[in-house]
C-alpha cells in the first residue's frame, strides 16, 4: 500500500515522507498567494480557490486569512459556500461542504489524528478520516469538527461546540461535546431570532 493510499484509508503513515512533504509545501506556496490578496481582487482570489481547491462550486466565498495543511487540495465545496475570517482545514484527506453551507468565524475542521499510545506518537504517525458538512448547513463561530464526523443537511451546529460524532441532519446542535438540542421546527419558519418574526414583505 502506497503513502497516498495510506492517508485517505484512515492508516497510520508517517507525513513527513519525502513525497508528501513535497507536495504540501507546493500547495502552502498558493494558500500563502492566496492570504496575501487584497479585498479588492475578488476575482485573482477566486482563480487561486479554483486551482487550490479538489472541487470549489460556484459563488464560494472565503475571507483570508485560510489556514489549510494541504492548502485545499482535498476539499470539495459546493455551491455558494461561505467562510468567514480563519477557517482552518486540516485537510490531509477530504472534506466536503454542501451547497449554501456557512462558516463562521474560526471554525476547525480536523480530519488528521494521532494515537493514543505515546510510543506512536514519538514516532511521528498520524491516521485521517474525511469530515463531511451536508448542504445548508451553518456552523456557528468556534465550531470545531473532529475526523470523520458527518453533519446532516440543514443542521446548526451553535458557536464553540467540538463535535465528536455525527450529528443528524435537521437538527440545532450545541455544547462539547457537541449533542442534538433540538429539531429545526415550525417556530423556526416564524421566528428567526428569540422573538424576532420572519416578515416576508419586507425581504
């Protein structure tokens, strides 16, 4: 089994292997490239999302700064997908981000880990599961996903949880660990915050 098949198998597997060091400091070169845009070049940064990223849909927008081990290159996002400022993606295997998924602020989404057993550790392996964020989702700021987690679609997941496991779609999900709270119901298609109605006309 070669290095690459390692890291998206969910193998332990050494990162510093020469190959893969290789590749990853390419792709840090584009974040960098990318972080050091101007607010005003919305369309170079677009281009550099384009060849950044393994997918990235139409109308994505992301605030630098990113910080991404692989610089994007095993993320898939789908339509319109919002990141606010300091979006962290441990991406040394995939993740993928549904349609019209926001982000706030800070939010982590890990797919690397590493043993428990110390002696492992001391040797430098690491192991990786994919995280997958369904379409219409909103992660609030804080929110910190741990490898191999699904989230379902149209899910929130409230500011500062860590969640541990997957969590079903249709749900608001809160605390660390993060647990469903409740489903999104009838009150939320009048009320979009406390006791502030939906007025429709006025959208």
């Amino acid at each position: 089994m070669d290095i690459k098949e390692k890291m998206h198998n969910g193998s332990l597997y050494l990162p510093t292997e020469p190959t893969i060091a290789a590749e990853q400091r390419a792709c840090l070169d584009r974040l960098y490239d990318f972080n050091a845009t101007r607010p005003t070049e919305e369309e170079k940064r677009a281009a550099l999302l384009s060849e950044m990223f393994a997918e990235i849909g139409e109308g994505c927008y992301i605030e630098p700064p990113l910080h991404s081990n692989f610089g994007g290159r095993h993320c898939h996002f789908g339509r319109g997908v919002y990141a606010n400022f300091g979006l962290t993606l441990v991406d040394d295997t995939h993740i993928f981000i549904g349609d019209f998924t926001m982000l706030g602020p800070n939010v982590v989404l890990a797919t690397a880990g590493h043993p428990i057993l110390p002696s492992l550790r001391e040797r430098g392996y690491q192991y990786n599961a994919p995280i997958r964020i369904g379409k219409n989702c909103w992660l609030g700021a804080g929110v910190i996903v741990l490898p191999g987690v699904t989230v379902g679609d149209g899910s929130v997941i409230g500011a500062g949880s860590v969640v541990t496991k997957d969590i079903p779609a249709g749900v608001v999900a809160v605390g660390n660990p993060c647990r469903v709270l409740r489903r999104i119901n009838e009150r939320d298609e009048e009320y979009y915050f406390k006791d502030r109605k939906i007025d429709e006309s006025a959208l």
